[in-house]
C-alpha cells in the first residue's frame, strides 16, 4: 500500500482533525522501510504526500476535500453540496441510543434466537420483559410464533433492522461469545461508576462496572446456569405485589 494511501485512510476515519505529528507517528515505521534515513526526512516525504492527497481532492471530480482545520486535516464534503447533502440528511434515521438492559436483552434475542421472555430472564437474572416494549418499538426484534410448551409462550427473533443498524450481512457475521465479552468490557470500560446500579428495572438506562458487563455476557453461553438468588427474589416478590393488589 502507497504512504498517500494509507495517509488517505487515516484522514478518512479520524473523527476530529488528526494532526501532522499524528500521522508521522503512525506511519513512521513504513516511511522508514521506504527509506528514510531521519525524522526530518520521514516528515517532509508524509507532509509531500498530504499535500498532494490535498491536491488530488480539490479537483471537480471529487465531492469531498481534504482540509486543514483547527491545526490538522480532516475530510469533509465541499461547500458546493450543501444543499444537496442537507436533503440528504434529513432522510436519514436518527441513531439508536439503548439502555445496557436493552443491550442485554437484544444479545440474548440475537444468539439464542427464537426464544421466549422466561428463557430471557432466566439467562439474564432479572425480569426481561419491560425492554422488550422497547426494542419491538424500533423494529429491532420482533415475534416468531409460540413455544410449543404448556403456556404457549411468544417467541422472539431479530429483525432485518437488526442487521441495518449493526451493520451485518447476516446473523453468521456476529462475533463469537470470547469476542463478545471483549467488546461489552471495552464498550463500558470508560463508563465505570464507583456502585453499580440496580438492574432489576429495566425501562431506564442503566451503567454497570466492567466485571458486571462481562458477568451479563457470559450468563447469555449457557441456559443451563443458575439465575442470580437476588435477582430471583425481586422478580418472585414482584409477581406477589401483582397478585396482592386488587387494582391488578
């Protein structure tokens, strides 16, 4: 891959204007294998080529460029499509925003998949079923018919929406259950808080510390495992209330 290509990809997918000194950092390893002998020369062949990528871009057959903001460079579209892109943008579906007990629930839907609310619960430890409002609303999930089991308990599945938003070809593009638990850590490492919170209700977003993330995710590889005794005893005690109370 060419030094202006790789520079290309890293203006591309930088998030805010990503300095020289960026960049130089991050391809200084391959400029040397290229051949260049010191710092200053390693610089001097990243800026030349950025300067062209700049050039490359500024021509009319581009729709975007390639600008110094704020003391980095950063890819936008140009001016002259403004209009063009704001239309755009209107059409578009505003993002999705999920509470972690939503997140759990959806996890569960998607690997297990059909599956019923007791099972969800079970897996997760706690009542499952006030998310499931949710995620049937943004057409995230949706029902697959009944468990032939006594009851006859609705079943649930994701939904090509699912797909959308995760950006998935299929559901055999889902990462395995190791790189799951990965990513849940990763995700909520930088939203620790010093007690974590009560997950029993699950119609508010919730944050969790890392081990309580990762302890969600593995409860999801197996059905067999025990719920949580706590949890058990808020969901008993909540169906109790609900049979004492005349008003029900």
């Amino acid at each position: 891959m060419s030094l202006k290509a790789k520079l290309e990809a890293i203006v591309y997918a930088a998030e805010t204007p990503i300095t020289l000194e960026h960049i130089v950092q991050l391809v200084r390893e391959s400029v040397v294998a290229e051949g260049a002998d010191t710092e200053a020369e390693v610089r001097a062949r990243v800026r030349l080529a950025l300067e062209e990528l700049v050039i490359d871009y500024s021509t009319s057959s581009h729709g975007i460029e390639i600008r110094q903001v704020a003391g980095g460079y950063r890819m936008s579209s140009k001016p002259e499509h403004h209009d063009l892109l704001r239309e755009f943008a209107k059409s578009l579906k505003p993002p999705i925003r999920l509470s972690l007990p939503a997140l759990e629930t959806l996890a569960v839907i998607a690997y297990k998949q059909p599956v019923t609310v007791p099972e969800i619960s079970e897996i997760r430890g706690v009542d499952s079923s006030g998310v499931l409002a949710t995620l049937l609303e943004r057409k995230l999930i949706t029902t697959a018919g009944r468990k032939a089991v006594i009851g006859r308990p609705i079943l649930y599945k994701t939904t090509k929406e699912f797909l959308l938003r995760f950006g998935l070809k299929d559901l055999y593009e889902l990462p395995s259950m190791e790189e799951f638990e990965k990513l849940v850590a990763e995700s909520f490492q930088s939203e620790l808080v010093p007690v974590a919170q009560d997950t029993s209700q699950d119609t508010s977003p919730t944050e969790l510390t890392t081990d309580s993330a990762e302890g969600s995710a593995k409860r999801i590889t197996s059905e067999a495992e025990e719920p949580d005794r706590e949890s058990e005893m808020t969901v008993a005690e909540r169906n109790r209330e609900s049979e004492n109370d005349p008003a029900a």
